[in-house]
C-alpha cells in the first residue's frame, strides 16, 4: 500500500506519461494479443502506459523506495474493474507484454507484482486511495471541489474505513492508514480550523492494530484473542485506583471458608461444649444401667444423700443447659461477625 507521499508521487509520474504512448503503439509486438480480440486497442494502450511509466525508474530499488509497482498494479486493477467490466482475464495479457523478450527490464523491476488483487484486498485500497485523492484536491491550488467540501468528504471517506474494516489482520494497510491520519490531522488548514467544525474527527484504529505493528517489528506473532486479554488486562490495572496488593487484600472469602483466627477462637469451645454435653448425657442415664440400680440399692438408706444428690443434679442440668445456651449465641455471633 501507498503512503500519501507515495502515492502523490506516482500519481504524478503516471499522469505524466499516461497520453504520450502514441507514438509507441506501432511497436507493440504483435503476437500478444490476436487482432479480433474485444477491447484490443484499450489493452494495447495499458500496456504501453504501464511499459512507460516503470522505466521512469531508474532501476528496481528505487522504484521500490516509492512503491511504484504496487500503485500501477492497482492501476490495472482498478481498469479490469470499472471499463473491462470484471473481465480477469484481461490480465493474462498485461503478464504476456511483461514476458516478452523486448521488456526484460521492466519485467526484472515490478514482472512478479503485476497480478489480479483479492476483492477484500481491492476494496481496501480503493477506499484508501479515494481519501488520498480527496485530500490532494483539498491541499491542491487549483480545487476542483470547494476546500473545506473536500475535507468533509475526505474525513468522511477515512472513517467509513476503520467502521468497514474495524477487525484488521493486514498490517501494511494498518499502517497506511494511520500514517494517512496524522498527514490530515497536522494539515495547517485543519490545525487552525479554517473549516470551523465541519469536519469530522477522525477516527480511530483500536490498539490491537498498533500491538500487531510492534509485532511485526519484534518478529514475533500472537493469536488474537491473546493479544485482546493482555490488552483487557493492561487497561484494568491502569484503571484500578489500589495498588495489587491492596486488591488482594481486598478479596472477601467464598462462603464456607473458615479464617484461621476463628478457627483458633471456637475450636477450644467447641471442645468444652462437646465434653460438657458426654458428661451431661451418662449421669442423666446412669440410674438405667446395672451400676446405677446398684447405687439406687446401696442409697435407699440414705435418702437425704440421695434427694440432695438428685437436686444437684437437677441444678447441674441446669447450669449446662444455661451454658449451651449462651455458648450457641456466642456461636452465632461469631459466625456473623466472621461472615460480615
């Protein structure tokens, strides 16, 4: 893809070229394209601009600083679409005159970019380059359009791109396309709003776009979905207002979960509470046993003993019953408190 520069230049050279082919058409070999064929004298004359215009280059490194070949290439493509009416085969013509024995130096410069582009990837470029041709004419001394309509329209143009390609797997058009924004942003006539606010601002790519670039730097590769958690981690500790630890000390225990200072608090009650209930259970069920009718027996006699021994009893139930109470309430407060 061609940066704005780029693509100004090449615009340039090829409108340059593009009606002084005339006097080439005499040379053009015949053996290419049969004299019946539909479309023969368009065909002949593409060939020839594109012959032309390539040897404006001086030789396949400068051609490629520019990217020359990709402009022309997009050129053909643009061609087969609008006047040749989506005729691909067309090309097979085009890739015939880059072959042949008479244009070894053109075919050594641009032979193996001269193709048939993918409609996604056609699209793309075409959407692309429409901004850059609305922003000439907006920069231009001679517009063709008011300035300010022009802006509009270029502004427009760019954001129907990032809203039509929001989910970007083509990093050169990624770049394409951000570097075009900045052109247009730090234009003076639209730094000091000459337009007023009739232009619209620019959108956006999402930072995956611009992660995929450093990839590509680093020479590394990530799926997706990876890189779009990293990114939805990153963005939640810039916006959480604690340090981490902080938040870990946040976390509140699932339910169930038992800290370890209540556990060291109602374990030895608990332990009490559980001795106290044994004890409790075999002197109220020890009269119904062959050692309590023994006692009872051995303690008729001693009746006084007995009724005192009974209402101690009685008042040690009593007593327990009153701690199990107030040990359970205690239970329960214990469990809210550690709950809240």
């Amino acid at each position: 893809y061609d940066s704005f520069d780029e693509y100004s230049n090449n615009y340039d050279i090829y409108r340059e070229i593009q009606s002084r082919v005339g006097e080439d058409y005499n040379l053009f070999p015949e053996d290419i394209i049969e004299k019946d064929t539909k479309n023969r004298h368009s065909i002949i004359m593409d060939c020839l601009r594109l012959r032309k215009y390539i040897l404006k280059f001086v030789n396949k490194e400068e051609c490629k600083k520019k990217n020359c070949c990709a402009y022309v290439n997009y050129l053909l493509n643009k061609g087969i679409h609008n006047y040749y009416k989506s005729q691909k085969y067309i090309f097979k013509f085009y890739t015939s005159y880059m072959n042949h024995d008479s244009n070894k130096h053109i075919m050594n410069i641009c032979g193996p970019e001269i193709n048939v582009m993918g409609e996604d990837k056609y699209e793309k470029i075409k959407k692309l380059y429409t901004s850059y041709d609305l922003y000439k004419n907006f920069t231009s001394k001679k517009h063709t359009t008011p300035p300010c309509y022009s802006a509009i329209s270029c502004a427009n143009t760019y954001n129907k791109i990032i809203v039509e390609h929001s989910y970007l797997d083509d990093i050169k058009f990624c770049k394409a396309v951000n570097s075009f924004k900045n052109v247009f942003e730090n234009d003076q006539y639209i730094l000091t709003k000459k337009c007023g606010t009739s232009v619209p601002q620019l959108l956006s790519y999402p930072d995956t776009c611009n992660n995929a670039q450093e990839t590509s730097i680093h020479g590394a590769s990530f799926p997706e979905p990876q890189i779009g958690k990293r990114i939805d981690m990153q963005e939640a500790s810039k916006e959480s207002p604690y340090p981490q630890e902080e938040d870990n000390m946040r976390d509140i225990p699932n339910e169930g979960t038992t800290s370890p200072s209540s556990f060291g608090t109602t374990l030895p009650i608990s332990l009490f509470s559980s001795g106290m209930g044994g004890l409790l259970i075999l002197l109220s069920f020890y009269k119904f046993t062959p050692l309590g009718q023994w006692l009872k027996l051995r303690t008729q006699r001693f009746g006084g003993i007995k009724k005192n021994f009974d209402e101690e009893l009685y008042e040690m139930q009593q007593s327990t019953s009153e701690y199990d109470e107030r040990n359970s309430e205690y239970n329960v407060y214990n469990i809210s408190y550690n709950s809240s």
